[in-house]
C-alpha cells in the first residue's frame, strides 16, 4: 500500500530532446527570429456628407493625393488606365452633369461636396484632405480645395446639355498638329461657343485631358464630342456625308493656285510647312531611299474667310502654328470641293495664333450658316411664285 501511495506523488518523467533535435530547433532560432506584433492600425474616420453619401478623413502622412496627382499628369497613365484629373468646382461639376465617371474626389471644406450633383458622387471615393495638402500639389494659382480623379470619358456616352445641342449647328473642326495645349483649349472653347457639331483631332494633337488643355478648355470637353487621335485615313469616317471640308491659311488670295508635289513621307513623318505659296518640286528631284513618288497636291480656290463658304454641313481645318496645313489636310479638302480661307491682315504679318484664327473662322462660319437657315425658312414661309 505504501509504495502506491509513494508512486502517485511522483512527478511525472520530463521527456528531453536528443541532441539532434536540439541543434535543428536552435538552428531555426537563428534563421527567423520570432517576428513582433503588427502595430494596430488607426480606424478610418468615416463622416456623412449627406444621404448616403460619406467620406473618410485622410490621417496624417497619406501619401495619396500626392500620388494620384502626379501620376494622372502622365499621359501614359491617361492611355493605360483610362483616367483623368479635373480641378475645380466648375469643371468637376460639368463632367458629372455630362455623366462622367468619378473614381476619387479630394476636398478640402464638405461644403464643396454640397455644391455638387449629389446623386453622381455615391459610387466614388471621397477622401478630405487639408487645403494646404491640395495647395502643394495643385497647378492653380488660386486652388479651390477640389480635385478629381475620372474615368477617362467616352463622348459617345456623354450626355451633353440640351442648351448646346439646341444651338449646334452642322459645323465641324478638324485640328490639325494642334500641339500647344493652351491653344488647344482654347480652340475647344471656342468650337463650343461656335455651336460645332464636333471636333477631330488628329494624331500629332496635343492630348484634350492633359490638366493644361482642361483648364484652357474652361469645360467645353463636356459640351460637344471631341474625337482624339485619329489618323487621316479614319477622319472621313467621322464626318457626315456630302460635307464640305475648308481649310484655314494665310496664303494671298491674289496669287495664282499651283499644282505642288510633296513627298508621301512628309504626309507620314512631319508634316509639310505650307503657309507660304507653295512651290513646284524641281524635275530633277530624286526619289527618297523608300523610292517613296511624290504625291500630287490638287489646287484649292482661295478666297476670303467672310466670303460666302458655307454648306451644310461644312468643316473647318485648323493647322498648328509650328508645322502649317499636312499635305493630308489639303487632299481631304480637295476631294470635297473645299477652299482655302484667307484672313486678310496688314503686310508684313506672317501669321495670326492659331487658337485666334480658329475663333474668327469658326464665328464666321456660324454667322454664315445661321444666315443660311433664315433665308431658307423665309423661303419656306413665302414662297417665290413664277
């Protein structure tokens, strides 16, 4: 009985590794050490802007808007991602009204939130920032606490205000090697003023969604469809049939039209500078390494912008102020019956701004198509009877 008792007050037998299993476990101490805790992260600060729609608060440190911004500036982001930055209460709210996309809004005070369409914020990302954050990285001289990241737009699914559509007239423009983006915002104001229809831009063209083109633009991006990087075998699939295509120059309508040659690379490389009279290549002129001909430049009447050049519909060509009309500009007006269009300015002037010239051609050809439809309503109402 003793050495029962004895035995169940024994400790139990403590069973020791070898020393094999020692050296394996002391081993794998000294490769990975044992890793401390995660540090417990911050809870988002979440806050109600209105009616199911809410916003966190950016902590100290996020680094995001810094980001976004200087990504979306990258036209090979722009391409890649299908994004676009827009600053400003003006220009954000246009794009919502049109039906683009918000992916991320930055915002400095929620009362820029109030002032917004409030239905088409639900599905973005809203994210309040302090103002001196967005002041470091906006491009504005003023900044007004706004910044947006968008889905790149689609203009065939743009909805456009009802006031530009009613006031549009069969008017296009075709922006040719446009590549100073303040001209080519303002050029795009300006089609939008006009009442165009639509603008083409083809490839050469400064991108419309860099930020300085959009802020140039002052939201015409959101008034009228612009159809971006094309090249010229794809620009009449985009014009409505039996259109007329002008062209703008400065060439003297006094002078005698010539028939000129151009070399086919000049078309595909860099354009032509043509806003000088043209002269005839040379007889002996060798063919280029390809063994590229020449192509043959068709003749265009010339005469002054506020002459009578309008038909419906009609397009006007604006060629950038470095590089002039390409050769393709050219053709496609000839193939359309179209004409070259002077503006008359004092001897010794070479050129005016291209964004300038845009604007004076593209009034004047409203002046002349609204003036086309009065008469024909006239017409309609009374009559000629022979």
């Amino acid at each position: 009985g003793r050495r029962g008792v004895r035995a169940l007050r024994r400790s139990p037998v403590r069973v020791l590794p070898s020393q094999k299993e020692r050296r394996a476990t002391a081993a794998e101490g000294q490769k990975s050490p044992p890793k401390p805790p995660p540090p417990p992260q911050p809870a988002v600060e979440r806050s109600s802007a209105g009616p199911g729609l809410w916003y966190e608060k950016a902590s100290p440190g996020d680094k995001r808007l810094g980001k976004v911004v200087t990504i979306a500036k990258s036209k090979k982001f722009r391409d890649h991602h299908g994004k676009v930055l827009l600053e400003g209460h003006r220009l954000i709210k246009d794009a919502l009204e049109a039906g683009a996309v918000p992916r991320t809004l930055f915002f400095s005070t929620v009362g820029h939130l109030k002032e917004l369409p409030e239905a088409e914020l639900k599905g973005a990302s809203l994210v309040k920032v302090k103002f001196e954050d967005i002041k470091n990285w906006t491009d504005l001289i003023t900044p007004q606490g706004l910044i947006g990241i968008f889905s790149k737009p689609d203009h065939a699914k743009m909805s456009y205000p009802a006031t530009q559509l009613a006031s549009s007239l069969p008017l296009l423009l075709i922006c040719d090697n446009i590549r100073d983006p303040g001209n080519l915002g303002t050029i795009l104001r300006s089609a939008a003023g006009a009442g165009c229809e639509k603008v083409l831009l083809t490839k050469g063209c400064v991108d419309p969604w860099e930020p300085k083109v959009l802020r140039a633009g002052m939201g015409a991006h959101f008034r009228l469809p612009i159809v971006a990087d094309l090249d010229w075998e794809s620009v009449p699939s985009n014009l409505p049939a039996a259109i007329q295509v002008c062209v703008a120059d400065n060439k003297d309508p006094e002078a005698r039209a010539e028939t000129t040659s151009v070399p086919k690379a000049s078309s595909r490389a860099g354009p032509a500078h043509l806003k000088s009279k043209p002269k005839a290549a040379p007889e002996d002129e060798e063919e280029d390494e390809e063994g590229a001909a020449g192509v043959c430049i068709p003749e265009l009447a010339v005469q002054y912008y506020y002459e009578n050049w309008t038909q419906a519909p009609v397009a006007v060509v604006i060629g950038g102020e470095t590089h002039g009309l390409s050769p393709d500009a050219l053709q496609l007006a000839a193939s359309t019956g179209g004409k070259r269009l002077v503006i008359p300015m004092v001897p010794g002037m070479d050129s005016l701004n291209s964004a300038m010239a845009a604007a004076i051609v593209l009034f004047e050809g409203r002046r002349q198509l609204l003036q086309r439809h009065k008469q024909e309503d006239e017409w309609q109402t009374f009559p000629v009877v022979g």
